[in-house]
C-alpha cells in the first residue's frame, strides 16, 4: 500500500487502484469556478470512477465542504470503492456529510437506483482514466482483476 500526502490530505493506494496524479491540480482549478454556480446549500454530489476517492475528499475539503450533504463514490472495481471510503474515513472528514459507496459500471442500474433515492444528484465529478473499451461481460470481469496499472495505454501505438 502507497500513501501520498498533499496539503494535509491523505490517500492510500494499492496496486489495483489509480494513484491521485493530476487529480489534486484538477480540484484546485475546478472546484472555486464550480462554487460560483451552485444554486443551493445541500449538495448531494456523485464521484463516478472514484478510484481513490481523491475528488469527492477535496471537494468535502475545499470552499464547497460546507455544502455538502451526501457523496456516493462509484467504481467498476469494488476494490477501489472499499479503499475510497477507506480514504474518506483516514482524513476524519465531518460525520455529517454522508458518504455511499457502490460498485457500479458507469451510470448503470446501481446509480440510477440511488439517483432515484436521493433525488438526484446536484454536482457530477469523474476524472476517469483511459482504459480500453470492453464489449462482454466476461470482458468487464477480466479488466474488474486487473491491476490498475495496466489500464494505462499507449494510445499512439494501440490500435
């Protein structure tokens, strides 16, 4: 397990989930510009490929925090979505923000499920890695156990 640490934000990682990258820049730009729109004061919020949960633990750390009501964390690897709330639970982010995790194919019948409950969702985040296009379902399962890590690819030389 690997630990990276920015502006007193812990993130643990293993081999079959996406280390953070660039995601911390991204929060940093995003998140002011997205504030400037939000029309209310209860944000129910959805991390859709969460991997580490990176997104939705800035985002509960920065100027929108305070907005915050509920964040469902979705991944295609159950994995991810355990370490995600794992993470949520290392950086003692409020109790009162709730936090759902679902292992979930994109937007399949799991989000819209949830989506129905919580009356929707107010803010979409997802910084998806490029990962290969998967046609069956015995396909989904193969890149469900492979380690993340592969999913990284050459698009130039791929065909």
């Amino acid at each position: 397990m690997k630990e990276y640490d920015f502006k007193n934000i812990k993130i643990r990682v293993d081999d079959n989930v996406w280390p953070p990258y660039s995601a911390f820049y991204l929060a940093e730009a995003c998140f002011p510009v997205v504030r400037e729109h939000i029309k209310t004061n209860e944000l129910t919020v959805i991390d859709i490929g969460t991997g580490s949960g990176i997104l939705a633990i800035l985002l509960a750390r920065t100027c929108l925090g305070n907005l915050i009501k509920h964040v469902c964390v979705t991944d295609l690897n159950s994995k991810a979505v355990e370490l995600a709330l794992s993470n949520w639970e290392l950086n003692c982010l409020p109790k009162r923000i709730i936090i759902t995790g679902i292992t979930a194919n994109g937007v399949d019948q799991n989000v819209v499920d949830i989506a129905h409950k919580l009356k929707g969702f107010d803010l979409l985040m997802a910084n998806l890695p490029q990962q290969p296009l998967v046609i069956s379902s015995d396909e989904l399962e193969k890149l469900r156990s492979t380690n993340a890590a592969a999913w990284n690819i050459d698009f130039l030389n791929d065909p």
